[in-house]
C-alpha cells in the first residue's frame, strides 16, 4: 500500500508538473524566441522525450489506483473522491490517448515535411488539450487530496 500511494502520487508530479511547465512557461517562451521552423522542431524533440514518461506515469497511475482499490475491497465500499478522481483520470488519459495518435503523429509528419502551417495547426490542437489536461489534472489533484475533509 505504501510503494502504490507513493507511485500513484509520483507518477501524477511527473505527468501533471510536466504539463503545466511545458503550457505555462515553454510554450509562451518558445513563442517569443522561436521562429515557426526552429520552434515546431524543438516541440516534437521535446514530446519525444516527455511523452514516454507519460506512458509510464499513466501506467503507474492505474495499476496502483487499482491495486488500492482492490485492497480497500473493491468499488463497492469507497468515498465518493475516489470514484471522482476514477472518472477524471480515466477522462485525461483518454485526452492524452488522442493527442498521441492524432495531433501529435500529424505534427511529427509536418514537420518532417517542413510544412509549418499544417504543423502549427497541429500544434494548436495539442496546446488546447494539454491546457484542458493540466486544468483536470490539477483539480484531481484537488479533489484526491482535500476531497476527503469535504465529501465522504
Ligand atoms: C484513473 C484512475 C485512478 C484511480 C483508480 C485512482 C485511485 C486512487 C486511490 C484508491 C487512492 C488512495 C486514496 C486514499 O488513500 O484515500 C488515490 C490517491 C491519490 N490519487 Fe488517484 N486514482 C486515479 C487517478 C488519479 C489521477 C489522474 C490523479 C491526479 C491527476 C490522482 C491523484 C491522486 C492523489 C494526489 C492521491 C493521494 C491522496 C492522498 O493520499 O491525500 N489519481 N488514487
């Protein structure tokens, strides 16, 4: 139980601190300094290095939930910021799921192709669903954590 909560709440810092350094500061960063040619480039370098670390975070996220809930007795008997952080979470995954197979594939074959509007609208759309990942992920994080003082 101790090594679950201690990898579950690992893997969430790992994938949710990520997020919110590559929105909040990256992003407008690379805007200012980057010209479209050297700035989609750098996006898909850093993505292929953050994104395998979100597979291993959401894998994480989920065996450990799981095996927790199985050793609180299954889903039957658990507090309702249980079921929420559930919900919410398999929410982000299924967000993240589709920025890995549909913008994210288009903008790694835009850039390779140097096509910079096709990669920049491509990009638009991860930085929309990123934004909408890292708002879930820290009002889970929210809820997981205060949760249990305010709805049982
Ligand atoms: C998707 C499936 C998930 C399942 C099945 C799950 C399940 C659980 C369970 C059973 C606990 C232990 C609760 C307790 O000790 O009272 C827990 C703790 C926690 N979970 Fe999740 N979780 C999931 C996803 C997430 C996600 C996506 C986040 C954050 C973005 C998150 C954040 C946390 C945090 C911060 C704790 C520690 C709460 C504390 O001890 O104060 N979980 N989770």
């Amino acid at each position: 139980m101790s090594l679950a909560i201690a990898l579950h709440v690992l893997s969430v810092v790992v994938w949710v601190g990520g997020m919110f350094f590559a929105h909040q500061a990256l992003r407008p960063a690379a805007v200012e300094v980057l010209e479209p040619p050297l700035r989609l480039p750098l996006w898909v370098a850093t993505f292929k290095r953050f994104f395998p670390w979100v597979w291993l975070a959401i894998s994480l996220i989920l065996i450990s939930g799981y095996w927790m809930i199985f050793k609180f007795g299954g889903f039957g008997n658990l507090p309702l910021y249980i079921h929420i952080m559930n919900g919410l979470g398999l929410l982000m995954m299924a967000i993240y799921l589709h920025v890995f197979f549909a913008p994210y594939k288009r903008l790694k074959k835009a850039v390779s192709a140097e096509n910079w509007p096709e990669g920049g609208k491509q990009l638009a759309k991860i930085r929309m669903m990123v934004g909408i990942n890292t708002i879930l992920g820290l009002l889970t994080i929210a809820i997981a954590t205060g949760g249990r003082y305010l709805i049982h």
